[in-house]
C-alpha cells in the first residue's frame, strides 16, 4: 500500500489517499468528518493508436505526489496527479508528451455518509425540472450526497457522474455507489472533484438549521381551517357542521387536525388589528359555549383540536389600558400598531413573556388544544428591527424575538405542535416551530382565490421545497378545491400542495363540494413522506415536478407537467430530464385521464391544455405483467402500496394494499404480450369487477373497514403452441 500524497504534505483536516497498487484500489479519507471512499480507479485510453486500460502504480521517480499510468508494455505513459485544497480534491490525467492519447478516467467508489443521508443536487440548475423523493430514491441528475443529520455535503464533479444508493439489510447506513468519469482528448481534460461543504444550510441559509422533531412530528401534519371560505364569520356551528362531514369523509383518509380560526372577543369583522387577542375571551355571538367545550367535541369526533393565536397584540383598548406599561410606545408616547393589534406588546419584558406563555398553557393544558398556529410572525419581526421600535424596548439589550418565541413553545409545552405564520428560515423560529406557513393567503378579503393565487402558490412552494420535511414542514396554505376553480385547476391546487409533500390544509365548505371535488381532497391524503431532492431556493415557475418513489419492493416517477399558460402547450419530456436513463423503456401512464399513454424510450411527446396539468407515473419497462397505478392517492402508489411481489414460475403477481374503510380502490396493471390475465382473488378485501382496456387491466377492491389487503392476480403465458399455465 502506499500513501498518496505523502503523508506531510496533507493540510490537517483534509483528505487523504491510499493506493494499493496490485489492484489499482483507491481510498479518500476525511479525517475531519469521518468520510470514507474506496474503489478502483482506471484509465481507459487509445495510446499510439491501439485502445487500451492503463494501469494505475505507485510513483516511480521518486515525486510521490503523482501516481503513474502504464500501458501493457510496463512503460510509464503518464501521471494522475491530486491537487488538495482543503475540503477539496481533485483527481487529474496527464500525458506524458503532449497529445499522446486521449481516453477516460474513472473512478468507481463506495462509501457510507451518514444514518440519514441521501443522494440529491445542490449543483443549481436552470432546466425545466424540479426533483424530490419518496425513499432513498436515485437520479441521475444528482451530483451531491447529504447528511441532514449534521449538514454536510459531499458534491462530486465529473464528465461523467452516476450516484446509486444501495441500502444496507441489516437497517445500517445506505451505502452510496459513485461512478465519475472525467474525459481528456486534445480538446482539453475534465478533472474528477470531490469537496465536503461543512454547514451546507447553515452558512447559507439557515443560521439555525436542525432537524424536525420526529418524535412530535413524525409525519407532515393535515387538517381544515375556516378562514380561507368563511374569512372572520365563521362559528362554533360552522366547525362542527364541516366537522361532521369530515368525520366522515376526510378522516379515514388521514386528516387528522381541526383548526378554529378568528374565534377572539370582537372578532366577527376585520381588520385582525381590532381583535381582542390576548385576553383570551371567546366571540360570544360566535363561540357561545367558549373554547374548551368545542375543542372537546372535536376530540370526541376523532380530530385533534387546533386554535390560531395572534399573541404579539390587541385591539382591546380596556386591556391596554389595564397594562399600559407592557405596549411599545413611540417618542410621542403613541402605541405602536401594526396587522396585529392597535396596541404592539414589548416582548423584552419578562413579564409580558410571561404573560405570553401562560395563555399558551391555557389553551394547551387546559382547553387541550394540540396545534398552533402562531399569527403575525412576519410583521413582529419586522417591528423589532427598527430603530424606533428597538429605542422603545424596556430592554433593549436582549433579543426580544427570540425569547418570545421560546416563551411560546414552553406554553403550548413540548407535546404539541407550532406552526410559525409566516416564519422565516433565517431566523430563530427553526428552534421552536414545526411547520411554517411559506407565502400569504390563498385568497384576499372577500374574493375567493383566482389563477394568479393558484399561480403564486405554486411559486413559493418552490422557493421554499428546499427546507420541506427538513428543517420543518412547509404550509403552502390552503388547499381549496371547490367553484369558481375549474377542475383542471383543482386537480394544479391538489397536485401543487400535496405532491410535494407538504403540511395540507383544507378550506372549502364541504357539504357544497361535488363527489369529483371531494375525491380530490381524498387523494390528497395522508401527506406522502416526501424530501426535496434539490437543495436551493428555486425562483422559476418550473413546468416539471418530478416525484420518484422507491419502496423495497418497486420504484417509479410521478410527474407533474403543468400547463401554467392561457392556451395547449406542448413538450417534449426527455427522460435524460428526469434523470432517468435514455436507452431503456418506461412505461407512462396519465392519472386524471386513466390511460395508459404507451411504452416510451428517450423522450415523451405530451399536450396539456390551457391550466392544467398531467400527472404522469414511469415505470421501467419490465416486458411482465407490472404494476402501474391506482387511484387512491396521486403518489399513484406512495401512501397505499405496502408491497408487490411476483413469482416467474406462477406468473402470478401478489400486491399488499392499505385500504380506506368503504373506498373502492382500483389497481391499475399492464398486462404486456404474451400475458393475458387470468383471474383475481384477494384475502382481507372483496374483488368488486376487473374491466380490460387494451393492454391495461382494472381491478376494483374495497373492505368494509380500513385495514390491509392482498391482492392475487394470475396470468395466462400464450405462445405460438399450446397454452401454458
């Protein structure tokens, strides 16, 4: 074995190299951060016109910082050199006379990252596709790998660059296959780089950066709030009746929160900033039987109570005259007002902090509501930043934003979730909150939203994908199905809110929606466990969402192509754009159309009309029966498929379904030549019908109660001779 470079010309704390000449086996270590790389390393080249693999050895001028290429001759016919800056390695090929080959340099490596770690892009791109992921899912547009556990990247930069994740059976870390290429001709060469970026969301976006409480918050949360339909006139009767409905409709499907909006004593008509918001005292002509009663009895119909709180300031004149020492006051000696209250309350007093925690613990404790959300974060942070609200602070000195923050958290207690309305992910609200609201209101006071809010909703999901189900879980607001939106628009809404994989609330009246508009909401839930793949704030509106899922036993891509303009489009969908390999088959099926678009290789032509969206699942061709679809949920398999096997010999396809109590599922398959299906059973469900339609075979399942299901289908092998089983 010999040490490349020399062990002293390594800087502390950078990588290291160990080269086993026998077998051309390299190892990169990073002291610093634990990271670890092996494999081979090769140099495939044409040398005086005869096409060749040059050997890599160890040094044989005595220049240890360059290792040798040698052809099958045993005759040095270049170097591979290292340049170590830091973090930062780069692995170079040299000829030994100028232009004397041309060829490829490749090295193939294994190595674990972290507990948590995935493989995923932070190299900023301009095409037209966004990616995320459901499970260790792979791409080959991915160049990075990065550990969330302690926010650090480890990017890689090739000619030629493929990253796989092969998890380990024992439930240890996945272990990472990368393979780089760096190509050298006489039109120049391309190094091979890796670099570790230590703090990857912390030195650049979030100074705070940790990780969700999975323990509080193991899944992105669901729910339905009033605001976004009833704005400030909704009442006890209003909840109880959508509740009712939802009981029903909603909640076996995995809404789980009920949110009670604009509830404060003088409330019933805006501005928010005359609300009473810190005594704690109910609407009467809204909330007659006060708050603890309802959060009751919507504990008693399977929903967890929520309540959203406004606690930076009030309209209450009485209480601000009672506590007059605890508001901002100007140099004129006027309270500050802003969105929150007529009177702004100075968080740098220990006693209004207190004041603060102790309703919290009120409405948690002994209300019993469970969720938070949290109003007004955006403008207090503002107010707190300028010189003339600072100079009236009791306490200059501190950081009264953030104190009042954790003054929150420990009133609500540490069981309960918070939701940060609007936080920001440069500031303190990661420590605390659970979930953060991204952008403003789905709709403006008194209209009901427009394209331009369904456009905009879309634009700050993107921005902020980076953080989703990382730092917290994004609430892109509302999702509201129901008229004025045209269905093609409320299928955009659900796929924008819910693809993603984002908190999803919902908004509409429910007893008003029609049974296609409520499936929309259905198919929306449970929120599928989903994490960006690409780790920047993206600006664009891009017109590709791309989903890929990988579960033990299958792995597929559900894609978004979203027509955001007036009029048809089409595109032209390359599956080298969705990081997908251009020389094998895949099978595209469309969603909301049920129909099976053909077996594509290379690329896709598709025509979405005017604001609409396609929905599209790829699935690598497997010339067998395979699955391809179902219709419960528009992960098209991500929340319901438990598990798919299929046995050769039988030619039998055996699938494990979560089922929905009383919903019909269908399960959409392929059913390629020479196969035809045969017949279908299932244990734990009934068969309702089975419909063919080409090649795509529909078969129609439901049980009287939520629970798993196996499916059976068996197929007919048919040849030229006599048929077989």
């Amino acid at each position: 074995m010999a040490v490349w470079p020399c062990a002293g010309a390594v800087p502390e704390g950078a990588w290291d190299m160990t080269l086993d000449a026998a077998s051309s086996a390299l190892r990169l270590r990073h002291a610093a951060t634990g990271t670890v790389l092996s494999g081979r390393v090769s140099f495939a080249a044409v040398v005086n016109g005869s096409y060749q693999e040059l050997r890599v050895q160890a040094p044989r001028d005595g220049r240890s910082q360059r290792l040798v290429l040698v052809d099958r001759r045993d005759e040095v016919q270049g170097y591979l050199t290292a340049v170590i800056e830091g973090n930062r390695v780069s692995l170079a090929a040299a000829p030994r006379s100028p232009m004397l080959f041309t060829g490829e340099l490749t090295y193939t490596a294994e190595g674990t990252f972290g507990a948590q770690a995935f493989a995923c892009r932070t190299g900023a791109s301009g095409g037209m596709v966004v990616q995320m992921a459901s499970g260790p899912a792979d791409s080959l547009l991915n160049d990075s790998l990065f550990d969330p556990q302690r926010d650090l990247v480890l990017r890689f930069a090739a000619h030629g660059l493929a990253i796989t994740t092969r998890l380990s059976e024992s439930a240890g870390p996945p272990l990472f296959h990368a393979q780089l290429q760096a190509r050298f001709s006489e039109a120049g060469f391309s190094p091979i780089t890796l670099e570790l970026l230590p703090d990857y969301y912390r030195s650049r976006y979030a100074p705070e950066y940790r990780l969700i409480d999975r323990k509080r918050t193991p899944v992105a949360p669901t729910g339905w709030m009033s605001w976004n339909t009833y704005f400030d006139t909704a009442t006890e009767q209003d909840n109880l009746d959508n509740a009712s409905i939802a009981a029903k409709r909603l909640l076996p499907y995995g809404l789980t929160i009920w949110q009670i909006e604009s509830w404060q004593e003088n409330s019933p008509r805006l501005p928010v900033s005359n609300f009473h918001n810190l005594s704690l005292r109910p609407s009467p002509e809204k909330f007659p039987h006060g708050m603890k009663w309802l959060a009751g009895q919507l504990r008693a119909l399977g929903f967890r109570p929520g309540i959203w709180t406004v606690p930076w300031g009030t309209g209450d004149e009485g209480f601000y005259s009672e506590h007059r020492d605890w508001f901002l006051h100007d140099a004129k000696g006027q309270p500050f007002q802003n969105w929150s209250g007529r009177y702004m309350l100075d968080p740098s007093q220990p006693e209004v902090r207190r004041h603060m925690e102790e309703t919290n613990r009120i409405m948690s404790s002994d209300w019993g509501y469970e969720v938070f959300k949290i109003d007004g974060l955006e403008q207090e942070a503002h107010l707190l930043e300028q010189a003339e609200a600072r100079a009236a602070l009791r306490q200059p000195d501190v950081d009264a934003y953030r104190l009042s923050m954790e003054a929150l958290r420990r009133g609500v207690g540490p069981d309960r979730v918070m939701l940060a309305c609007q936080g920001t992910y440069t500031g303190p609200d990661v420590t605390v909150a659970d979930a953060t609201r991204i952008g403003g209101d789905l709709v403006v006071f008194p209209d009901p939203p427009n394209w331009r809010s369904y456009v905009t909703q879309a634009r700050v999901t993107l921005a902020r994908l980076f953080t989703n189900n990382l730092i917290w879980y994004n609430d892109p607001d509302t999702l509201k199905v129901g008229e004025p939106a045209t269905l093609d628009v409320a299928r955009i809404a659900t796929t924008v809110v819910a693809l993603p994989g984002q908190l999803t609330f919902l908004s509409d009246k429910l007893g008003e929606l029609p049974a296609e508009r409520m499936r929309l909401l259905q198919q929306a839930l449970p929120v599928c466990d989903v994490h960006p793949l690409d780790l920047w704030p993206i600006p664009d509106l891009k017109p590709v969402w791309d989903l890929k899922i990988r579960r033990p036993f299958a792995s597929w891509d559900v894609v978004s192509v979203f027509n955001w303009e007036d009029s048809a489009h089409d595109y032209r969908l390359s599956m080298a754009d969705l990081g997908l390999d251009p020389h094998k088959d895949y099978l595209v099926y469309e969603f909301w159309s049920r129909k099976l678009l053909g077996v594509r290789r290379g690329a896709v032509e598709l025509s979405a009309g005017p604001r609409s969206n396609l929905l599209l699942a790829l699935h690598e061709a497997q010339h067998r029966p395979q699955f391809v679809s179902t219709d419960r949920h528009i992960s098209q398999g991500g929340v319901e498929l438990a598990g798919l096997t299929w046995s050769e010999a039988s030619a039998t396809l055996e699938v494990q379904l979560e089922l929905v109590e009383s919903d019909a599922l269908t399960f959409t398959v392929y059913v390629p030549e020479p196969f035809e299906l045969a017949n279908t059973s299932a244990d734990g469900a009934v068969v309702e019908r089975v419909s063919i339609d080409g090649r795509i075979a529909s078969i129609v399942v439901h049980r009287a109660t939520s629970g798993k299901a196996t499916l059976r289908l068996k197929f007919l092998r048919r040849s030229s001779g006599p048929e077989t089983r």
